[in-house]
C-alpha cells in the first residue's frame, strides 16, 4: 500500500513536468532563453527578496492561531517544511502533516496543531475564492474558463463550508473524523484525540481576523513577485489583474490535484496574461522565473528546514496521531 502510495505521487509529480515541459517547448524555448537574458535584474532581485520576506509573513499567519506561545524560531522551519511538503501532495492534502511535525519538534498536541492548520487553510481558501471571483468579473474570458473557473470555486466553497462545519459543529465534525479512520494514517484516531480537537478547535474573532489580514498580506505578496517578475521581461499589467490571476491559477492547480499544481498553474497563468494583451513568449518567460524563485526556491529551503528539524529531534518520522501520543510527550 505504501509502495503504491509512493508510486501515485511520483507518478502525479512526473505528469506535472511533462505538462510543464509541454508549456515550456510550446513558448519557443530558444525565445524565452533570450528574453530571460535580457530581462531586469534589478526587479527580478526585489521580487526574491520579497519571496523571502513572504516566508517570515506565512509562519506568523500561522503562529497567531496556535493557542500556544511557540517561538518564531521552532515554528519557522515546521512551517515551511510543512508548506514543502504539501506542495508535493495532490491537492495539499498533505497539510495537516504539520501538526505531527510541530509535535514532534516542540510537544504541542497534534489535536490542537491541526485545529490551527484547518482555520488557516479556511483564511487562504476564503480569500483565494475572493480574489478569484473578482477575476472572473472583470475580464472577458473564453466560455470554457469561465466553466472551468466557476465550476473549481464551487468547488472550494463546498470545501470551506465543510471545513467551517467541521470545526464548529462538534456533530458533524464527529462524522468526518469516522470517516477519515478508514485510511490508514488516520486508523489511530481515537476518541480522546476528538475531544482533545474540539477543545481546541475554536479560535477567537480577533485570532482569526488577524490570521486573514496577514493571509491578505502574504498573497499581495505573491502577486507583487509575479508582476516584478512580468515587469523584468517587458509586460506591464494592472497590478490589481495580477492578484486575480495569481488566486486563479492557484484554485486551478490545487485543484488539478498535481502536486504544487506544476504545469498547471503556470499554464493558466500563461493563458490569462496572453488574454490580458501580454506577448506569449514574454508571459512564459515572467511565469516560469516567478515559479522558480517563489515556488522551487521555497522546496529548496523546505528540504534544508527537514534536514534542521531531523537533526534536532529524532521523532520526526513518528506518525503516532493518538491522544495518548500527546500526553506521553508532554
């Protein structure tokens, strides 16, 4: 079963560099060689700056919901380790492994991580459906994205909602967590680790809304990566533009299931630009320097804050879920 596991995954991440590969031989590879060699530094450096800057921002996003005083210092590699790691699991299904990392590396219960990492896919999720929906308003799109659009944020309103009830409504909540123990991972799952969640499921008012105005910085952010990235190559779009099509492509690549959404994301992000005047090649060129600076990059650092938390604690790979897990470590 975990042979097949692996097998899937690898296979889902191999189909994502074909389709990558596909973009990248279809936009003249020659072509956008030469415009990456003459494209702007100096934006494209202020642009990996921010890259950075946005990881600071997303670990705080998280920090403010665990009801726990964690320093920035612990939280920081789990975070993006954690981020890293669900980038490579179709659809982020891979998320709530931060809460076993953060347990592993400092005791805080998984029951109480998991709530936090739930509120904080919510904030994203709401936002991205937002953000996304402002897109589809404003631009004259083909029928077929429109569909495709409209149809993935149904998607994710149905998923929100799911989730907004599952942390709010002890019931239903309950019902979900029956039916996760059918899979293997999740077969530990006991009792006393869903009343210990329900416990710590609720946030406040003033945790939550703070949670989503740094999730509001966070992907400001992003899109100002891409449009400095689009500005090194010679297109200049409305910023405003920029933010819809960076939630765009992020729905669609989530929900394409590929890990980290590759090929995907940067195959919609390439339509979009071409529908908004910008010159293909130019598009592909932005696109892919945005991808590897903001999306490589942080698999890059993610990989050397796994090899942080490994060296640090040798629980790691522990994937006890269990209550009785949780008190044993505290």
């Amino acid at each position: 079963m975990k042979n097949r596991s692996l097998l899937l995954k690898a296979g889902m991440i191999l189909v994502g560099l074909v389709i990558l590969s596909f973009v990248i031989w279809f936009s003249n590879p020659a072509k956008v060689a030469d415009i990456l060699a003459k494209s702007s530094l100096e934006y494209i450096l202020m642009a990996f700056i921010l890259v950075n800057i946005n990881m600071i921002i997303r670990t705080y996003k998280w920090k403010v919901l665990l009801k726990r005083k964690i320093s920035f210092k612990k939280l920081f590699p789990v975070q993006i380790f954690g981020m890293t790691l669900s980038n490579f699991t179709p659809g982020k299904v891979g998320e709530p492994i931060k809460a076993l990392l953060l347990r592993s590396h400092n005791g805080t219960p998984v029951s109480e991580g998991l709530s936090s990492i739930i509120w904080e896919r919510i904030a994203d999720l709401v936002l991205l459906v937002i953000m996304a929906t402002g897109l589809i308003l404003v631009i004259s799109m083909k029928f077929e994205m429109i569909y495709i659009g409209l149809l993935s944020i149904g998607v994710f309103i149905a998923g929100i909602t799911a989730l907004v009830l599952m942390v709010t409504h002890e019931h239903f909540g309950r019902r979900i967590f029956r039916f996760l123990t059918r899979f293997p991972i999740m077969k530990k799952l006991d009792k006393n680790f869903v009343d210990s969640f329900y416990r710590d499921a609720r946030v406040s008012k003033k945790s939550f809304l703070t949670c989503f105005m740094i999730t509001t910085v966070a992907w400001m952010l992003d899109s100002i990566i891409l449009y400095l990235c689009l500005i090194a190559v010679g297109i200049t779009i409305n910023p405003l533009l920029i933010i819809g099509i960076i939630a765009f492509s992020a729905l669609i690549g989530i929900a394409s299931s590929l890990p980290g959404g590759i090929g995907s994301t940067e195959a919609v992000m390439i339509v979009l630009l071409t529908m908004l005047g910008a010159d293909p090649i130019a598009a592909a060129a932005g696109v892919l320097v945005s991808r590897l600076i903001s999306f490589w990059y942080g698999a890059g650092i993610g990989v050397l804050m796994f090899l942080h938390i490994a060296k640090t604690n040798q629980n790691i790979f522990s994937m006890d879920i269990s209550e009785k897990s949780d008190e044993v470590r505290n």
